[in-house]
C-alpha cells in the first residue's frame, strides 16, 4: 500500500497516510467549496490511515450553513489542509493539493453537486 506524505504550506500541519493508490478526487460546487477550489479525496481517511498525524493544534475550523462540517485551515499559511464531519470528527476527506509530489489537476476528478445537498 504506498504512503504519501501531505502538509500545509508552511508545514505547521504534517502527515503521513497510507492509502490505496490515489488516482481521482472530487470537485464540489456548494459556495465554500467553490470558493476554496480544492480537488478532494473520493474517501475519508480514518485516524488508522495515518502513520502520523502532527500539527493538529495549529489549525482553526470553520462551520457554516449547518454546522456538520468542520473546515479546518493552518492559523499561520491559511491553507485548507482537510475537512471532516461533526458526527465522525477525525475522519478527515484530505485537499489532495497538500500532498507532497501528487498532482490534483491530473488526476480523474469527480464532480458533485454540493449546492443541491
């Protein structure tokens, strides 16, 4: 199974993933995501996925609408390095940018209609 290594920009949040190979992500059209522009995981990853997960207590999260989604950002960089749900909080769906050596924009990316949800 490879592992990939992922941070924000200035590397205040770190972490190593084991995954199967990542070959597509997501694209959501709801007002944050658009907004933020990311290509996202197709899954959640669960705390076992991460052989290290560092840097959590740099981070701040942003909710809206209804709250269920936690939106978290590097309080120093302001990168989005992830998000997860209220009812399943460290199951992180990863911004595939902030994987170290993956290319987002050449993966298969899956659209899906946010706005409607």
């Amino acid at each position: 199974m490879p592992t990939y290594r992922g941070r924000c920009h200035c590397g205040a949040l770190r972490y190593v993933l084991r995954s199967d190979e990542i070959t597509a992500g997501i694209r959501c059209n709801c007002s944050i995501c658009s907004r933020k522009g990311a290509v996202m995981s197709l899954q959640y990853y669960s705390p076992d996925d991460f052989e290290e997960l560092q840097g959590l207590d740099r981070l701040a999260v942003y909710r809206w609408g209804d709250g269920m989604v936690n939106n978290y950002f590097c309080k120093t960089c302001g990168i989005y390095p992830f998000h997860d749900i209220s009812g399943k909080p460290g199951h992180y769906r990863l911004n595939l940018g902030c994987i170290d050596g993956l290319d987002p924009l050449a993966l298969r990316i899956e659209l899906v209609d946010g706005k409607s949800f």
